[in-house]
C-alpha cells in the first residue's frame, strides 16, 4: 500500500521503517528536507532526506516530499506532526487530498512552550482528533497509538505480558480497518479496545501527564495500559 506521512520526526521515521520493512510504500514529509532533527531529549535524529537515503540504500520504497505530497501520495496517511501544528499542515497540505482516506491521527497537542514536561494544550471539550476530523470533513479520522511510545507502537512486544491499544474514530469500518490490519496485523497488536466515536480522543490525549509520571518512576518508555476487567 502507499501510505503518506505527514512529518518525518522520531515517530515518523519509527512507523515509516516498520512500514517499509513490511514492503509498503512510504513517503515522509517535511518543511525543509535537509534540517537534521533533534528529539526530545536532544537526541539526534537524520534529516527526513538522509532518512530517505538510508531506507532506499537497505532496498525499501521510501521517499520524501512536502505535506500536500505527501498527502496526495498516501493511499492512507498518517500524521506524526506536533499537535500544536497539525491543523496549519493539514490545511496547507490541502483538503482533497485527504478525501475518501482513514487518516490515522497518532499526534497530541503538547506544548511546549514552557519547556519540559509539556503541558496538555486543550483538553476536556474537544481534542485535536475531533478538530481534525473537523478540519477535513471528507476523510476517516482514527485516534490511535498516541498512548505509547514510538518504539512500542511497532513492536508492541518490548512491553511484556497483555496490554492494551485504544481506538477512536466516527467511522467504524475505518476503526476496524486500523484495528485489524495496521495495528494487529502489521504491528503485532494482540488487544485492540474499541472506544467507540473520536470524542474518545479527548480522553487518550488527556493521559500524558499521567504517561510522564510513568515514565519517571520507572525510568522507562516502554510501558503501556491493561484494561482489566
Ligand atoms: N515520540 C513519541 O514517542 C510519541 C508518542 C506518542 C505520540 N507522539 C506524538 O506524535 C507526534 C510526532 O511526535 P515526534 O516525537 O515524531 O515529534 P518530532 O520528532 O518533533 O516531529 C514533529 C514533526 O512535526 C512537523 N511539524 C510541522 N510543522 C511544525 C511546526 N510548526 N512546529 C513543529 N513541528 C512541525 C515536523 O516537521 P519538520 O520536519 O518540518 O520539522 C516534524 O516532522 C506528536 O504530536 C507527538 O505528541 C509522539
């Protein structure tokens, strides 16, 4: 499948390799192709064209271009853009483009404004999946894989025992689509739980403050939530 991604960060770039080593097609998207990244952290992340040079040079089906390429590209799209920027992409990646499509929203609105931890943009009436789907009445937005870190959205196994991934979505083909395909079938999800329309996403996009408590008590990214019930 050609599947288009709007950005080309860490989580982009973690999802696109999974994607590529599957045999999908995968383009990335940027606003200037050659920055080099630095992620959260102050890691160092390539550039989206060393990115893109470095999955061709292993044999993939990467590329690179602009949002609104990108967009057109994807036979599904992906945006891993920070959340705070993600209406002025996708307005600028323009709107037909998106038509028809599931856009698989893994983005939460963080800022960051105030430096580190971030705080939770808006929250409690509406959430960034919702103005999304607003934004782009035509395409099939589903929330999903926000809750976990970029490693553990394709490799689900680095957290041992059962856990849970949430969906959320108005169209309920397109959430089973990403249930059983892009997630079960492609990443290796075992527990998919259904949470129904994207007012869902307010809550999944409410929980990272909860997720960095987390993360510094147990002084790893690599967790996740199991609904027992
Ligand atoms: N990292 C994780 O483990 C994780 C986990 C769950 C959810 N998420 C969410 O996934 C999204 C991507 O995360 P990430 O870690 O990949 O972030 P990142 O490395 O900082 O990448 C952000 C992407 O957003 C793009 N972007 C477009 N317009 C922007 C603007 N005005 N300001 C800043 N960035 C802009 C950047 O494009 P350029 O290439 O032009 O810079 C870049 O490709 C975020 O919404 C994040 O909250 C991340």
């Amino acid at each position: 499948m050609k599947i288009g991604i709007l950005g080309s960060g860490n989580v982009a770039q973690t999802i696109g390799e999974k994607l590529l080593s599957l045999g999908h097609e995968v383009m990335v998207s940027s606003r200037d192709m050659r920055k080099e990244k630095t992620m959260w952290g102050d890691k160092k992340l390539p550039s989206a064209a060393d990115w893109v040079r470095m999955m061709r040079d292993n044999g993939f089906k990467a590329s690179g271009g602009s949002f609104s390429e990108a967009a057109r590209f994807g036979e599904t799209i992906l945006n891993c853009t920070s959340g705070l920027a993600t209406l002025e992409v996708i307005d600028g990646a323009g709107r037909d483009n998106f038509k028809g499509k599931v856009l698989v929203d893994i983005a939460n609105p963080l800022d960051f404004s105030k430096g580190s931890p971030p705080s939770v943009a808006f929250c409690g009436e509406e959430s960034l999946g919702e103005r999304v789907q607003k934004a782009l009445p035509d395409a099939k937005v589903v929330k999903t894989l926000n809750t976990v870190n970029a490693m553990v959205m394709v490799d689900p196994s680095l957290v041992k025992g059962d856990h849970d991934m949430f969906v959320a979505g108005n169209d309920a083909g397109s959430r089973e689509w990403v249930s059983e395909t892009l997630l079960k079938k492609w990443f290796g999800w075992k527990s998919v739980v259904d949470l129904g329309d994207l007012t869902a996403a307010r809550a999944t996009e409410s929980y990272l403050p909860l997720w960095l408590k987390v993360m510094n008590a147990t002084g790893t990214p690599h967790f996740n939530l199991k609904i027992v019930r």
